[in-house]
C-alpha cells in the first residue's frame, strides 16, 4: 500500500491533493470532472485538512 501511495505522491508532500488524485484518475483514463476529484478527496479526507494522507489512504 505505501508505495502504491508513494507513485501517487508524485510531489512528495506526502499527501495526495487534488491535483494528485485528479491526475492518477486521468491517468487511468476515467476522465472525472472537478466535482467527482472534489467530492472523492473530501470523503476520503478524514481529518479535514484538503488532502488525503496515507492513514486515510
């Protein structure tokens, strides 16, 4: 699971923001609209701070 979040973190903040988890979901080829990346970060985002941390990952 860490280096799953790792080739995620390409910035090595580590934690995945938007701009990390849109790009993984493009990359994919699932195409999200900002909406579908905002309401998945901030679901996933447990302790409220914008961003999805490995914990919560």
């Amino acid at each position: 699971m860490r280096q799953v979040f790792e080739s995620l973190d390409r910035d090595r903040k580590g934690s995945l923001d938007f701009d990390s988890v849109y790009d993984c979901l493009n990359s994919l080829g699932l195409q999200p609209d900002r909406g579908q990346v905002e309401s998945l970060v901030k679901k996933y985002d447990i302790d409220g701070d914008g961003s999805i941390g490995y914990e919560e990952f």
